[in-house]
C-alpha cells in the first residue's frame, strides 16, 4: 500500500488507515467479528488505526475500543512495531451523549486508563478530542505536552480544530496531526482551510467520516456521479469516494470506519486507485446532500 507521512518526526503510514470506532459503539459486532476486521484491516496493508476512550456505549464501556484494539494486536501474526495507534482524550460519554472535558484532570486521567486498555507504555499518537468551550484551550494543550515530556505520549495531534487553534497548539507542543471531518458531504476542512493549512506545514491530516459516515455512506452507490466512475476502475463507489479524498491534499490520510472483513479490504484497495483529473473535477462538482 502506498504510505504518507504521519507528521514531522513521525514515520510514514498507510495512506488510508483503519477507523475503529464503528466497532464500539451501538450497533457493534460481536468482538470476534471486530478482531477479524482490525486484523483484516492489517493484513490489508493498514498501519494506522484510529480510536479513542469514548468509542464505547457510555461511561460504564470507556475504553472499550482500545482494549479490543489491543487484544487484535496481540494475537496478530505480523510486526506490532510497525502499526501507530492512535487515541484520543477530551470527551466523555454519559447517558450515551457525547461531551467536551478539556480539563487538565481529566486528560491525564483519561491517558493513563488508556495507558492501561491499550496495554502499553507509550502512546504512539495522543489526540486531543475536541476543544472545550468551558476550558481554556491552551490549558488543554499543556496538559498533553506534559504528558508527552513524561513519556506517556510519543506524539500529539489534535482534534475537530481550526487553524487558529492549530497555530495555538503549536506554539506549546509539536503538533504532527490534526483529525478533522472531510468527505464530499462535509467539506469544511476544505473550505477554512484547514487541509491547507496542514499541506503546507507538513502536518498529516486524518480524515474522518471520510465517506460520510453512517447512513450518509449507504447513499454513495445511488449517487448518479458515482457508478460510472467506479466501473472505469473495477472500484466500489466508496473506494473511490475515498480516493477522491485522498487527492484532496497531500498528507490527508482517510480512516474510514468498517464492521466488516469485506468493508476493511475494500477501504484499503482505495489507496491505490488514482482518479483523473476530469474524474476528480466530476465528484467535485456534484451535490452530495446530507
């Protein structure tokens, strides 16, 4: 599978990488199933995986998804130093509901229980979650590069951010990526300039929802710019959609989400699939609602 840069000091990775929360949350597959689509995912050509403590039902599930990352990897039969997990922290899940905690406590406490559930030492790749209105941002932001000079965390990225809190971030910690949004339903990555932002500074930009998400992807076959386009390629109308992302910039890196083996493979294949210029400008142009 071709490879990008995950972000300055950090190594090259898939250029699509595995988003794992699909399998923790409602709707899950049974945990047998899940370990198969992570190990698939690997299998595949996938470095990257994504997840984060929230990925889970509730409060009473945290770090679900974490552990089972963890307990694929350790039954898997290739070379666990060559896959970057990435976590995140700044969110909690009460009731079900997803909710800001940028508080200081709260990321350092939420990085050693995924410390724990990812059972290892080090975080490779440590996200703050999202910004917290209630919490000065900057104050977040310390609290992980504190976590990173104790060793707890090897790198840090960030999360549902704007260029200026990148500029923010940066001038506290060495930022290596930033995890927003994209895909031709949601393009604000595109249109604030985030994407730029992260092309011109080297920075990885994972994106997430790459295909929509949820029931937004069930659409993309009936999408009438779509079928002949994937014909041309012997593709899904998904692996070009994230094709299509993938052309956006180049250090996006999309993580799209799966439940299934079939999903995983497919979604990997994607990152080889070079669409044209005029194939591009077609997906770009169409309306794509939500």
């Amino acid at each position: 599978m071709r490879t990008r840069p995950l972000g300055p000091g950090a190594p090259a990775v898939s250029a699509i990488g595995l988003g794992a929360m699909p399998l923790s949350i409602s709707g899950r597959p049974p945990e047998s199933q899940a370990v198969s689509v992570i190990q698939a995912a690997l299998d595949a050509g996938m470095t990257l995986v994504d997840t984060a403590d929230v990925y889970c039902l509730d409060d009473r599930d945290i770090g679900h998804n974490e552990r089972l990352i963890a307990k694929a990897l350790a039954s898997w039969a290739g070379e666990r130093d060559s896959i970057v997990v990435a976590t995140k922290g700044g969110m909690t899940r009460p009731g079900g509901r997803w909710e800001e905690d940028g508080r200081p406590q709260h990321l350092k406490a939420a990085c050693e229980r995924s410390l724990k559930a990812l059972s290892v030492e080090r975080i490779d790749l440590y996200q703050f979650h999202a910004p917290d209105r209630a919490v000065p941002f900057t104050d977040s932001v310390g609290a992980i590069a504190e976590l990173q000079h104790e060793g707890k965390v090897r790198w840090v990225g960030l999360s549902n951010v704007t260029v200026g809190e990148i500029r923010t971030a940066q001038a506290i910690v060495d930022v290596v990526t930033v995890q927003n949004r994209l895909s031709p339903f949601h393009r604000e990555a595109l249109e604030t300039g985030v994407v730029k932002y992260c092309s011109d500074n080297g920075l990885a930009f994972l994106a997430y929802s790459p295909v929509g998400g949820g029931r937004l992807n069930k659409k993309l076959p009936d999408h009438p710019a779509l079928p002949p386009i994937a014909a041309a390629h012997a593709a899904s109308p998904h692996a070009v959609v994230l094709a299509w992302v993938l052309a956006q910039g180049p250090t996006v890196i999309p993580i799209p989400g799966a439940r299934t083996v079939e999903h995983a493979v497919d979604s990997a294949g994607a990152a080889d699939l070079v669409l044209s210029e005029e194939e591009l400008a077609i997906i770009s142009a169409a309306e794509f609602w939500s």
